[in-house]
C-alpha cells in the first residue's frame, strides 16, 4: 500500500479470542495520522449505526504491522468476532455482510464528503 498513489488505505479483519462472551465490530487507527482518526471514528459511527449490535469506539492502535508501517492514513477494521458464536453466524449471512460493507462505505463517504454523506441518508 505504502508503493500505491493511495490515498488511505482500508484493512478489513475477522477477530478472535479465547472468551465467546466479546462480540463487536471496531475500528483502529494509526495515532500519527490525523485523518486517521476521523476516518476510524466515521467508520466506526456507522457500524453502530447500521449494525445496531456494537457500541465499541474507534481506538487508536500500535503494535499491528499494518498500522504500523503504513505511511498514508487508515483503518484497521475488526468486522466481528468469529469466537462469539452469535456474532460468527451473523458474519456468515450475506445480509449481514452487506451492512458492514454498507457501513464502511457510509462512514468512508461521511469523512470524505460530509455534505454528499448526508444527503444520501436523506435518500435512505
């Protein structure tokens, strides 16, 4: 991403952990990047928004090889828990999964043209 003429970047992930009981879609970000985190905080907006299942906030993140070597601004997005088995079945329906791309792409669309962002929510 760092050879691209992009201007941010957007990496999508599935998480896991030892306790089913966490469930939640969150965005993380690069703290150096201003933009970084109004594009996180955006994106994560709008899964709490459209998912109606999170309440978790975007979080600024080290320590992940993707935010860290990056030299443009993003996001990290975590869509989910596979551990929760809820949430697992929930990332298997293609409904679901159009509500997290939905999400992403409003969020996406609310940092890079708020004016545009609101009114295509007007539409809807």
């Amino acid at each position: 991403m760092n050879e691209t003429n992009s201007d941010y970047y957007i990496s999508l992930h599935l998480n896991a952990i030892h306790s089913p009981r966490w469930r939640g879609a969150q965005t993380f970000y690069n703290r150096t990047f201003e933009d970084s985190k109004n594009m996180a905080e955006s994106v994560q907006s709008e899964m709490i928004r459209q998912l109606e299942n999170t309440n978790r906030t975007a979080l600024a993140i080290n320590g992940k090889y993707i935010v860290d070597q990056a030299r443009i601004p993003g996001v990290l997005v975590e869509v989910g828990f596979l551990s929760n088995p809820n949430e697992a079945a929930d990332l298997q329906s293609e409904e679901y999964q159009d509500k997290i791309a939905a999400s992403i792409y409003q969020g996406m669309l609310r940092y890079k043209v708020p004016e545009m962002a609101k009114e295509n929510e007007a539409e809807q």
